[in-house]
C-alpha cells in the first residue's frame, strides 16, 4: 500500500470517453490529483462545516488574531482551509496546482482575491496583480480566463454613488475616471494577448454601474469574439430579463457578449439590507426559482451561441447536466470554446474532473493572494458550505467514498 500517492484513473481515449454517459459518481476520477493525505485533511476539513457555529467564532477569532500577526494562526489557516480552496500566496505559488489540475485536463482561472482595500495605490496594484495574471497565462496553456472585480480597482462607496444616480463631486468625477482607466487597462491587455477576463458580480446595489462598465468595455473590446465578459447571479430576480436584454443591445451594437452565470454569493446580505431599508428582497423567493432562472439562462446563451460566448459557473449537478444534453441535443461540440463549465477551486471535484474526462471544457476558480488578504473570501467559503444545505454533506460523502475505495484496492 503506498499511503502518499493515489492511484492514476482508468485510462480512456477521447473517443471513449465522449460516448460514456456522464456521472458524477467516479471518485477515481474526481481525486486523481489528491494524495491520501490531502483527501484526509480535507474529509477533516468539511467535517468542521458541519457545525455552523463553529465556523462562525472561528471565523472571527480567527480573522481577529491575524490581524494582530500571530504567525502561528497564519501557518494554521495556510495549511488547512487556505490550502483547500486557494492556489498560493502567489503566482508563481500557483503554478504547482495549476499543472496538477491540468494534467487531468483542467484549465484554472487564477483570480487575485484581495478584498476590502480602499486606498487608489492598493487599487493600482491589484491592477498590476490581474495584468500579470494574464501576461502569464500566454506562456500556461492551462490559464483559461483572467478574473477581476471592480471594488478591487474602485471605491465601493463611490461605486454605490453612481448605482444610485448620485452626483459626483469634482474629485469624485477624478476618481471615476482613473477607475475606469484602470478597467479598460486590463481589458485592452486582455484583447491584445488574446485571452479572455471575467468581471464578477458584486451587491445588488453596485451592481448597475458595474453592468454599464462591463457593457461599455464589451462594446469596445468585443467586436471580432467574446474577450470581456459580465457575470449574472440567477439568484436575482431581475438578472435573466437583464441577460435578455444585454444580449439584444449586444446584438444591436454589433458585439460579441461575454457571459458568465452563477447562482450568488451575496444572498443573506442581500436580503438583510432589504429588510433594513425597506425595498422589496432582489433574491428570488426560493432555491427553485433560482434553479429554474439558471437552466433558462443556460439555454438562453445556446440559443443566441452566434453572439454569445459564456461558462456556466455551478456547483449544481442538474444544471450541469442540462448543459451536457442540451449540447448533444443541439450538435454542438463537448469542446466549443465559446462554452465553459467553471466551479471552485477545492470544491465540486466530482463534477469538474468528470466532466473534463468526458471531453467538455472545464476551469477552476482558483484564489490566491496573502492569507490574511484572502482571509474575508475563505470566510465566505466556509461559511457557504456551512450554510448551503447538502453542500458539506455531498462533499464528505464523496472524500469518503474515495478513500474507502483506495483502501479496497491497495
């Protein structure tokens, strides 16, 4: 028995593996890349989801100790629930994940997940940070997406004022400005070293200007194929007729539209906020309709496949599913660039290896940055799995089922 390694996969040409039905149940194939002692830390890990106030005080405690540098909290968190779900602290930290995933045919999408900065130098260098994260995508060809968000080059209040119609001051109207340049930087980069970047979504209430920016860089930079692209969180109600209608207009202008669709990230918040300030909720009214809105956006961006190019974020089996049939339905290619299937870094192994077998393009949202920087996403992380019912229980089941499996054969 080698305790370390694990087991390569089955081999399979892609001839053969195109034809087999689609199953997320092969754990060989889902953590071919992990060793034994990596799926142990993680079975441990998701463990600890399971008891959500645990995760909420060790969550602040956690957060409130590095902040006061204790370096053993630091080593703590790196070798745990940072190493899960992050590449590294750096670039060149990530290449070793990146090689593991692409050798099993998984591209990665290297985001820079630095939050909360407010200064215009922090917002320069995160600037910095995403052009050299496309720069060296030109020489990984596993590199599949740059990603950014705005309140990583913008103020998030100044972003909230221009939501909102308010008018800028003086300095403010300056501000905007530089922001902007910032954006187009990135995007105009993106353009001439042929590659693609994601603008994520943000709060409901940043999100409009954040929508006409996206569209404004997508009318500039998209006029030959899909280099920016907008994300649309299905869990609000408004975003599928806002896909609508970004598609037409996209049309209309003459552009190609960039799309990446995911369900939310910023539902409890979201609805708090509503409840405080007295505005109907924007989240739908339940997980159903969320689903539902989704797999319509899915063949929403098929059917207009001429003028859109788009990756379906999701951790949802059944929409990945839909996705893989609507594609046979259609005679589509299980390759198609203007197709992607994305999940999480450390998340949805089942579904992200399987697939990338099977023949389909397939990234990972792979964070990295400084722990104590990264420390307000890998929050939200735990706190997500905590949190979304079945979610903790899905991944241990299936860390389980692996290990026993390795054990059976060894």
């Amino acid at each position: 028995m080698n305790p370390v390694v694990p087991s390569d996969p089955p081999p399979a040409d892609a001839a053969s593996a195109a034809l087999a039905p689609i199953t997320f149940e092969d754990t060989q194939v889902a953590f071919a890349h992990k060793t034994n002692a990596q799926m142990q830390k993680a079975r441990l890990l998701f463990a600890s989801f399971d008891w959500p106030w645990l995760v909420r005080a060790g969550s602040a405690v956690t957060v409130f100790l590095l902040t006061l540098g204790v370096p053993l909290v630091a080593w703590l968190v790196r070798r745990t629930v940072f190493e899960q779900f992050c590449g590294g602290v750096s670039i060149p930290d990530c290449e070793a994940a990146v090689e593991s995933l692409g050798r099993v045919g998984v591209d990665s999408i290297l985001d820079y997940s630095v939050e909360g900065e407010q200064s215009e130098a922090a917002f320069d260098e995160t600037t910095r940070e995403t052009l050299a994260t496309l720069e060296w995508g030109q020489d990984h060809p596993h590199a599949a997406f740059g990603v950014f968000k705005v309140t990583g080059v913008a103020r998030f209040e100044l972003l909230q004022r221009l939501s909102g119609g308010q008018p800028l001051t003086a300095e403010e109207t300056a501000e905007w400005a530089r922001a902007k340049e910032r954006v187009a930087r990135i995007c105009e980069r993106t353009q001439a070293l042929g590659e693609r970047t994601f603008i994520d979504a943000e709060e409901s209430w940043i999100q409009p200007v954040i929508d006409l920016l996206a569209e404004e860089m997508m009318a500039r930079f998209n006029r030959e194929q899909a280099v920016v692209y907008n994300t649309y969180q299905l869990y609000r109600t408004a975003s599928l007729g806002n896909l609508a209608e970004a598609i037409e207009r996209a049309r209309e202008g003459g552009y190609f539209l960039g799309a990446k669709l995911v369900r939310g990230a910023y539902m409890e918040k979201e609805r708090k906020r509503a409840k405080e300030l007295g505005y109907p909720s924007p989240i739908q009214p339940d997980k159903s309709a969320t689903d539902a809105d989704y797999d319509r956006a899915l063949r929403l961006c098929l059917d207009h496949l001429d003028r859109v190019a788009f990756c379906a974020g999701t951790h949802n089996e059944a929409s990945c599913l839909l996705l893989t049939d609507e594609l046979a339905k259609r005679g589509l290619s299980r390759s198609d660039p203007r197709i992607y299937i994305s999940q999480l870094y450390g998340m949805s192994d089942n579904i992200s290896f399987n697939l990338a077998r099977a023949g389909f393009n397939v990234a990972k949202y792979m964070p990295y940055g400084p722990v104590r920087s990264v420390m307000p996403y890998l929050v939200r992380r735990a706190q997500e799995n905590s949190a979304i019912a079945g979610q903790t229980g899905r991944e241990l089941r299936l860390i389980r089922s692996e290990l026993a499996r390795r054990k059976r054969v060894s």
